[in-house]
C-alpha cells in the first residue's frame, strides 16, 4: 500500500470498519512511515478516549420497572385473549339465540292473536300494559319475558368486549 | 446474570419468545447501561434518559416478534433507543419554541464530570463530542462508543452507509483538532463566562 492509499483508509474508513487483513496491512506501513504513523496513532487514541469514556448508569430499579411493565403487558394481552375468545363464541350463538328470542315471540305473539284473547283490536299499536298483561296467561307472559330478555342479551352482550390499544 | 456470547444470547432470545420474563429482565440487565449512555448523549437530560431506555425495553417487548434472530440484539435496541430519543428531542424543542425559552447547553457535561471524575482530558474530549452536530455526535457514539458497525449505525439513524462514514469522518476531523489545540475552545469559553 501507498501512504495516500494508507492515509484514505486511515482517514475515510472508521478503524473499527478495518478488517483484520486491512489492519496488518496499515500496522506494516505505519512501522515504517513515520508522518503515516502519527496518524494512524492519532486515530487509535481518538478512538481509545472515546471508548474509555465511562458509561452512564440507570437507577438501580429499572429493571424491576421494566418488568413491572412488561408483566402487565402479558396481563393485557391474555385478557385481550379471552375478551377475543369470547368474542368468537358470541359470534357463534349470537344470531342463534337472537331467532330463537324472535322466533318464540312471535309464536307467543300468535298464540294471543288465535286465542282470541287480543282479537283484532291488540293489533293496534296502543295497548295499555295491564290490558296487555291481562291477555297473557301466566305461562306465555314468562315464555315471553324469557324470549325478551334472550334476545336483548343476544343483542348486546358482547358490548362491553370492545378491544383496546395497546402501547 | 449477563449473557457471555452469542449462543448465549440466542438462547434468552429463544426464551424470550416462548414469554420467559425472566430472560428479557437477562437482555435488560445486559444492556441498560449502554442505552442509557446513548440515550444521555442524545437527549442530555439524565431523567428523560432513563425514560427512554425504559421505554426502549417495553417497547422491544411488546415488538419482539419483529426482531430478527439473523441480526445482533444491540443494533435493533439501539435503533429504538434513537427513535425515541429524537421524538423526545422534537417534542422538547417545540415546546422551547412555544416557551421561547433559551436552549440549554451541554446540560449533562458539568454533572458528568462531577458524577465520573474525568480526567482533563477525557473531560475535553467528552465536552468536544457533545459540541458535536447531532448527527456527527450520533455517528461517533454508535461507531465509537457503542461498538456498532457502519452500517448498523446507518440502520439506526434511518440514513445511508456513505451519510455515517461522512459524519464520522467530518467529526474524527473536528475532535482531532480539538484535541491537538484545545486552547482555542478553551479561550471561547472563557470568553463565554466573562
């Protein structure tokens, strides 16, 4: 190698880029060149000082709050687990149990109407709710208020499994 | 309690993806000083530092899936270390100009030398690094200080290969000349106290 050839890898490429061939190679040249040398030992001791420069030290308890932290992340995460489990079942029943709410409502619904017990006059959107509660027998009012309630919950239940950020 | 090699390493790597906390509190132990010596000569603000590298280390949890086994942890926690601590610079600078406020200087320089003791020396060439453009002071800490290849350093600071060994280069010019006639800064400081 040439001094320009020694001084451009000295002076473009960061000695700790210099592969050990590289390395030999300038260590050869500066031995025998004293202006490459000085250099080259200019950069070694840039490189030593800066390299001797003490590290920085966290709090003693950064650790510990890292992990405090990461912990409630699992925790996070397997809640957000379940919450999509469930999520998934709900999908599953949802629409079931919402036809079968309808589908019994409307069954008890028909049941008045062909009893007799409404007539044509229940069709009519006003009805009081004690005339309403007086043309179910005891049976169908509670087939009726379970169908309800089946079908609200069917509706709504999964309301409250809405997902969140996380980070 | 620290890795010894890099089998070693893996192998908490390993762990760390089948959600062994105790080996990511390995990884953290092993390497929260260094960040934190990163995130210091960044920011300069010792508290927000600490943050950072607490933040660095949740956040590695949380995306752990995106690191990739083939390359060294460092680098990929370093780079998150330097994303954050350049969104914290950000946010600091637009509140001192919504402030209006003075920039501080070398915040940490003077706590440094206390805390550490340097030697003249070592205390010129810290001062001289911190006086650094950013990304010349990033450069030389990554390459330098925290044993990062060119091309990791790049990585980390989302430039290229060629824009790092410029900085390193300009900045290696600018600390040898510090160092080779320290008078001159010297004088500008004194200037400066007057």
């Amino acid at each position: 190698m040439t001094c320009d050839e020694v001084r451009e890898q000295i002076l473009f490429v960061p000695v700790t880029e210099h592969g050990p061939q590289t390395r030999s190679v300038i260590e050869v040249h500066t031995a025998a060149c004293e202006r490459c040398r000085a250099l080259w030992d200019e950069e070694l001791s840039l490189l030593e000082g800066l390299q001797e420069l003490p590290e920085t030290r966290t709090r003693s308890d950064t650790a510990s709050i890292v992990l405090a932290r990461v912990t409630a992340i699992d925790e996070y995460r397997a809640d957000q687990a379940r919450r999509a489990r469930s999520a998934e079942s709900n999908a599953f029943w949802r629409p079931w149990t919402a036809s079968a709410g309808l589908a019994v409502m409307l069954v008890t619904y028909l049941q008045i109407v062909i009893d007799g017990q409404a007539g044509v006059e229940f069709l009519s959107p006003i009805v009081g709710f004690g005339q309403l509660l007086g043309m179910f027998s005891v049976p169908t009012a509670i087939a009726f208020v379970v169908a309800l309630l089946v079908y609200v919950v069917s509706l709504f239940g999964s309301a409250s499994n809405e997902s969140g950020h996380l980070d | 309690m620290k890795p010894n090699d890099a089998d070693d390493l893996q192998s908490i790597v390993r762990r760390v993806r089948q959600g062994d906390r105790d080996a990511f509190g390995r990884i953290v132990a092993c390497f929260e000083n260094r960040l934190m010596s990163l995130a210091t000569m960044i920011v300069r603000d010792p508290a927000a530092a600490e943050e950072i590298v607490q933040d660095t280390f949740v956040r590695a949890y949380v995306h752990f899936d995106r690191y990739d086994d083939q390359r060294a942890l460092y680098p990929w926690l370093a780079t998150i270390a330097v994303r954050l601590s350049q969104n914290w610079s950000v946010r600091k600078q637009r509140l001192r100009i919504d402030d209006n406020a003075e920039p501080e200087r070398h915040a940490i320089g003077s706590n440094l030398e206390q805390e550490l003791s340097l030697d003249q020396a070592k205390t010129r060439l810290w001062s001289a690094v911190e006086a650094l453009p950013k990304g010349e002071r990033l450069a030389v800490l990554l390459c330098y200080r925290q044993e990062m290849s060119v091309a990791e350093a790049a990585r980390a600071l989302d430039v290229t290969n060629g824009t790092v060994k410029t900085w390193l280069f300009r900045a290696r010019r600018k600390l040898r000349e510090e160092l080779a006639h320290p008078e001159v800064s010297d004088l500008s400081q004194v200037e400066e106290s007057i």
